[in-house]
C-alpha cells in the first residue's frame, strides 16, 4: 500500500468510497474546496494502481484540526490501511503547528469509535442529534 496526495482526478472514485463507506450526503465541490485549503491534508492510500481509502480534514484555528472524514474499502478494512492513512494525517498535523486534534463519530459506530481509540483518541462529549437522521455524535479529541 502507499499513499499519496489527493488530485482532482481522484475525486470520482474517493466520491464513490465516501458515499459507500459514510451515511451522510455531501456535495462533491466540498472535496476539492478543501484539498485547495489544505493540499497535505487530503491523503489517498493506493494498492495495485487502485484507490483503497482517504482520509481529509481542516485546520479549525492556528492549533486545532479536525478530521472530516476517514474511510476504507470494505474489502480492504482490518488490514492496517485506517492507521496508516491516519497517522500521516496526524504527522501533516505536526507539520502544520497543530496541538489538538478533534472529531465526531456517529455513537452507534462501535468500529470507528475503536478504531480512534486505538489511534488514542478519548471520548469528551455527545452532541445530540449532530446527523442529518437523528442520530447523536460523540466527540473525540487527542493532544499532539
Ligand atoms: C474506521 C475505518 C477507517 C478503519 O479502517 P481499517 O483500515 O479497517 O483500520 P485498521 O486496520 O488500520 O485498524 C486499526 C485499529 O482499529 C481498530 N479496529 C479496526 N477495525 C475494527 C473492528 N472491526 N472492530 C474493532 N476494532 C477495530 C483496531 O484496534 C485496529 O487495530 P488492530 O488491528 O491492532 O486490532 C474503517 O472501518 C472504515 O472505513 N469504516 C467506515 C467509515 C467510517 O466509519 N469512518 C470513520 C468515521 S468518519
């Protein structure tokens, strides 16, 4: 696997990965607004030519990111491509300056919610009905 910055021509299928692997609906223009914002910060892992996961998020203040969104082929989850794919976001993070890292989750999302715990993230709150459905969120945060 490797990874590599994101390009506008990898929008179609990172479009495709995101509506299969998150509930929510977004518009495509978001995408490419924020790889402008921040080119380092939208990171695609690779296998075979293929695109198999991204990860992107937005610098809040001078030293709080926040992941946006995170996701991996189903076929290629459990094999170690979310961890990578997260901690070079987080190094690009450092580079940045940033301190503090945050994020939402879905609370029924039992998976991401290991998954970022594994990556050491704590739990500091619930935001009631923070999806378009109903559903609560859980925010998480880690210090750099
Ligand atoms: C969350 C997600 C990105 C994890 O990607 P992944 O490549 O499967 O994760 P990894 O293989 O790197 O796993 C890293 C750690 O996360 C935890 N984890 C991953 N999958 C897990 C599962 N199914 N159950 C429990 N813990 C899990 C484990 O602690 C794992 O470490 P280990 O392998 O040493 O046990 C992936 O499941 C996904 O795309 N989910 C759908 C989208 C989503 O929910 N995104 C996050 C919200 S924005």
């Amino acid at each position: 696997m490797q990874l590599r910055r994101f390009g506008p021509r990898d929008l179609t299928r990172v479009y495709e990965l995101a509506c299969n692997s998150l509930s929510e609906n977004y518009n495509p223009t978001l995408f490419l607004d924020l790889y402008n914002y921040w080119p380092e910060g939208f990171i695609i892992a690779e296998e075979d030519g293929q695109t198999i996961g991204f990860i992107f998020g937005i610098m809040m203040s001078r030293t709080e990111a926040r992941i946006l969104m995170l996701a991996v082929d189903p076929k290629h989850r459990g094999k170690g491509c979310g961890g990578v794919l997260y901690r070079e976001w987080q190094r690009q993070c450092a580079v940045k300056g940033m301190r503090m890292i945050a994020l939402e989750v879905r609370v029924t999302n039992q998976v991401a919610i290991r998954f970022y715990e594994k990556m050491g993230f704590q739990l500091t709150g619930r935001i009631v009905k923070y999806y378009s459905n109903g559903d609560d969120a859980f925010r998480m945060q880690l210090f750099l």
